[in-house]
C-alpha cells in the first residue's frame, strides 16, 4: 500500500514520546513491504517525501491518508474533505487520536479555544473512515462525542528487542543489592505528570531515613536543574531514547503517576518501555493503567490517592521483596512480547485499513487492487 503519513513530524536522536511513535509506526511499516509517504521537512528518512505544493493531487494517488492527530484539528484533514466527493477513487482517511481535546488546557487553550477545537473536530469528522485511539477512554469519547462510526482502541507500545533487561545497565548508576533504583520519565512542563507526588515522597523518605535505600532518577526535558532537589533524587537530564534501554536496565521500579483530567485518555510510552525492560511499575490511578495492571496481576501497585506516604510504603515493600520485583517484571515483558509491540500495533490498524474496504467501494485500495489483478 502507498500510505500518506500526515501531521507527524520524525526527529533524531528522539527524545519525545511522539518522535517514537513516529519512527516505529514507519519502520514496521516498512519492513512489511509498504510504502510511506511523509512532508518533506519533517520525514522519517526511509520515508519518500511528500512536497508540500499540489498535495491534494498527489493523496489521491495514495491508498491511505493517515493523520497523526493531538488536541486540535490539523489543517491537513480540512485539506482533505473536500476529496470526500470527488469523482477519482479517494484514498482512505484515517485518524489516530494520540489525546483528548481537553489536553489544549495543559498547552496553555481556553475553554472556549479548546470548544473551538472540539467544533472543528464535529465539521470534518464525515471525512474520517476509520478513528485509531490509544485508549478505551479516548475511544469511547470519539465515537460518541465526534460521530465517528468506525473507532478502534490500539494502545501504544514498547519494541522488547530494544528495550531488554538484557541492555547493558548504565555505567553511572550505582548497583548495590540493599539499594532500590527508581525511574521517572517524563516532560516536567506538561503538569498532567504528578512529578510534585515524586518529589514530595522523596522528601518524606529523606526525612523519614537518613541512610535511605531508595535513590530516584529523573529523566525529561523542560525541568529546572536549579531546582534544590533532596539527596535521594538524582536529574539525569533528557535522554535519548537509544539510550534509554541502559538507562532503564540499570533501574528496578518505575513510575506512572499522573494527575486526574485529560491525562485519563492518553496511553503512557513510558509504561510500555518500564515493561519491556522488566521493571515493576507503580501507578497513580488512571484507566488505561488499572486495566494493563490487572493483565499484569499487579492491581495492588495502583496508587489509590495523590498519598507520598502510600508510595513510600509500596517502595519500601516492593525493597523488602527483591522476589517480587523479578516476578511482577516478568509478566509485564512476557505481556509486552505477546500484546504490546509496535509490530503488534501496526499489524493490527493494517487489518482495522483492510476492513474499511467493502464490496463496490472506490476508495484507491480497493480500485488499484482490482487494477493489478
């Protein structure tokens, strides 16, 4: 197939979730025989680029426009609609909702800017044969708040080939086996995180136990090295996300933790990644985490309330058990293996593409497979 990937924006080294998602949606992709289309300025460099005149002549050659979408409409599927009643065979649109419109509070919109954005989304939605959403919770919005009929839940994912606890742990992190490591990933400026839940247990800990056995990492962009941090608390900066299977190999715990709100539609990468390295992840309460845990069998690692104490207590636990930790670790990569991977995630909206097609219909898959037989 000639898939038309839009709005998606590939940058190396990839330090954002998203350039993630982008590169490995390509990638495998790829490596099944298809062909990827991109804007030029921004592509995957496997990818052919796409020029940014004379576009809606060149989509309707593809067989799939498929949109990266986040909290606002991109111009693109505006562009697009209008092939909707075209005489030439139109490819199929497909939409991938990364998050809620609600998340535009946490870049700073308006509750009427945000309404606006939702309107917007309402407009072209006819244009939209096929809705991709990494959660159940988005799923479920899009479908009954955007009227889009065709809506499927594809969560993202984790490569375990790369991220492994077979990686080389990180020289700089200090293995002892009385001293539990604790990982944090994240953007420091996006406030649906609850970094503020790390930092205050670290300081109950510190506080608690002048010797403590606990040591927390810090991993992210936009956050303030200034920032007096306890002594259990070290800030490692934005890493690349080649490195980051040493990094994670080097650590025993994860955290997932985040604030009530637009955060409850999206689908952390980080979780994912914790799993495949075969960490024990603990989590604050959120859909997509409380449904992932139970495949785990870890319900007991969801953080009830926004409590440092509570998750002192687990840590200090989940230390106690070092057991534990192997077993909880190993069922979140054997789930990874089986379930959430990116060829698992690209397989499956490939087979979500093909059931857009029905008998009779012009869309270009479907006439140029006939042209070709």
């Amino acid at each position: 197939m000639k898939i038309a990937y839009l709005n998606a924006k590939y940058r190396f080294p990839a330090i954002s979730g998203g350039h993630v998602h982008v590169a490995q949606f390509v990638e495998n992709l790829l490596a099944l025989g298809h062909e990827v289309w991109m804007d030029a300025e921004h592509r995957h460099p496997r990818a052919n680029p796409l020029p940014a005149r004379d576009l809606s002549a060149r989509l309707v050659d593809m067989d799939v426009v498929y949109v990266r979408v986040t909290y606002r409409l991109p111009e693109i599927c505006r562009l697009v609609l209008p092939l909707e009643n075209s005489k030439a065979s139109r490819p199929i649109f497909v939409w991938e909702f990364n998050v809620h419109p609600s998340f535009g509070s946490v870049k700073g919109l308006s509750d009427s800017q945000i309404e606006q954005n939702i309107d917007a989304f309402k407009l072209y939605a006819p244009g939209c044969d096929l809705a991709v959403c990494v959660s159940d919770t988005l799923r479920d919005y899009v479908s009954k708040a955007l009227g889009i009929n065709h809506v499927v839940t594809v969560a993202n994912a984790s490569d375990p080939e790369l991220v492994s606890p077979q990686a080389k742990p990180h020289a700089s992190i200090v293995s002892e086996p009385d001293l539990l490591n604790v990982v944090w990933v994240g953007s420091a400026n996006l406030d649906w995180h609850n970094l503020a839940l790390v930092l205050d247990t670290a300081r109950h800990m510190e506080k608690a136990h002048s010797d403590t056995r606990i040591h927390f990492h810090l991993f992210g962009k936009e956050f303030d090295a200034r920032q007096a941090l306890p002594s259990n608390v070290t800030y490692h900066g934005p890493a690349p996300y080649h490195d980051l299977p040493q990094w994670l190999a080097a650590m025993d715990v994860g955290l997932a933790l985040y604030h009530p709100g637009p955060a409850d539609y999206n689908s952390p990468m980080k979780l994912f990644d914790y799993m495949a390295s075969g960490l024990a992840v603990i989590g604050s309460e959120h859909p997509q985490l409380r449904q992932i845990f139970s495949e785990c069998g870890q319900a007991e690692l969801l953080l009830p309330s926004n409590d440092p104490e509570a998750l002192a207590d687990m840590l200090n636990e989940l230390s106690d058990d070092r057991d534990r930790i192997a077993r909880h670790g190993r069922m979140a990569r054997e789930l990874v293996i089986s379930k959430y991977n990116w060829k698992t995630v690209v397989s499956t909206i490939l087979g979500e593409i093909q059931s857009c097609l029905t008998p009779g219909e012009t869309h270009g898959l479907a006439v140029r497979a006939q042209r070709d037989t």
